[in-house]
C-alpha cells in the first residue's frame, strides 16, 4: 500500500447503494492510501474527508437503487460540499440531468447536460483500453499520467455536458467521445480507474492526494 502527499490516509466514502461491485473500487483507494469505506449510512458519507459514486450497469436502474437506498441527498450534498467528489462509469453519468439511456429516469443535475449514445458506424458498448486526448491537461486528477494513459472502458454512451468546457478528456471511439468531467469538485470519469493499471491508479492516487489535503 502506498502513502498519500503527507502520509495522511483520508477516510473516502465509496457509496454502497446495493447494486453492481462496488467494492472493486473501494480497494483500489485503499491500495494508494486511503482509508475507504463502502458506506450506506449518509451521517458517515457526510462526515468523510471525500466521496465516490460508483457505477455499473443500466443508467435508470442505478439511478432507482440510490433512491430506493435513500441516498440521493447524500450524493447531492457530498458533490455540493466542496470536498473531492468522484463519479466512475455509470456513477459518472448519473452526475448528468439524463440519458437516452432511459428517458424516464432523471439524474442528479450536478453536470448539466444529457448522456447519449454512442454515435453509430462502431461496435456498442466500446468495452477496451483507449487512450485518453487531454483537454484539460493541467487539471489536478491528470497529474503524472503523461499525455496520452491507456485506460479501461466498458460503456455504451458518453456525456455530452451543457458547457463543453466541463470536458478534461475525450477519447477516439468512431469519433471524439467525451470520458471525463470536472465541476467544481466534483471529477468524474466514463473509464474504469479501479480496473486501468497504473494509469487508473495514478489517477485514485491523485484524488486520494485531494482528500487528504482536504483534511487539513
């Protein structure tokens, strides 16, 4: 295990909505540092030094399973709250006010814009490395991952925000598809950090480096 900036080990709040693994992104911060905790219980998540949002399978039925779990607020007062905040794959899109994915559902709002689909012309989901096209390349999260990390993607649909310069990085798929977001705090990514090597956790490492800097 490895020590983050300072040798602090934040307490990371990995929201545990009982759907997909989600523990597969709790200890990938444990192994950069932190002291990360799946978590349902919104006094804990509010107290945390930072906040994950994880994600897999269906936009809609992932949005139900935070709600149903009573944990809406709690994501939207952890991205609200000035503290790091990170969204991965569906986790991501959830941030977005929707997607075509499931017209139906609405999301957290706390990236305006819609997630759509994938253009057509390539195989959907894109479900391979890539490497990622840096917009943003000073922004804090991409430190010491080089111009151009492989990372690990399994998706459908991309967001497409309200403010393109939201976007920090895109990636080549049939086109430019946006991968990830930053607002505020909050960071959020379309690839897998937890499942990228050592890029992806270059990348935990770098917001776990963010939460510890938050407890001070």
């Amino acid at each position: 295990m490895t020590e983050p900036a300072g040798g602090v080990r934040p307490v990371i709040a990995v929201i545990d909505y009982g759907i997909g693994n989600l523990r597969s992104a709790e200890k990938a911060l444990q192994h950069v540092g932190a002291d990360a905790r799946l978590s349902s219980d919104p006094d804990f998540i509010a107290a945390a030094d930072a906040v994950v949002l994880p994600g897999v399978g269906a936009f809609g039925a992932c949005m139900s399973a935070l709600r149903s779990a009573g944990l809406e607020q709690a994501a939207l007062d952890g991205a609200a709250s000035g503290r790091p905040f990170l969204g991965i794959c569906v986790g991501m899109q959830m941030l977005f006010d929707g997607s075509e994915e499931d017209d139906a559902a609405a999301g957290l709002g706390i990236i305006p814009g819609v997630v759509r689909w994938i253009p057509p012309g390539v195989k959907r989901p894109q479900m391979q490395w890539n490497q990622l096209q840096m917009q943003r390349p000073d922004d804090p999260m991409l430190a010491a991952l080089g111009p151009s990390p492989w990372m690990y993607f399994v998706h459908s649909l991309h967001g497409v925000p309200t403010d393109p310069d939201a976007v920090v990085a895109t990636c080549d798929y049939g086109g430019a598809l946006n991968v990830a977001f930053r607002t505020g705090t909050v960071f959020a990514t379309q690839f897998h950090p937890e499942k990228s090597g050592p890029s992806g956790l270059a990348l935990l490492a770098n917001f776990v480096t963010a939460a510890a800097g938050d407890t001070g």
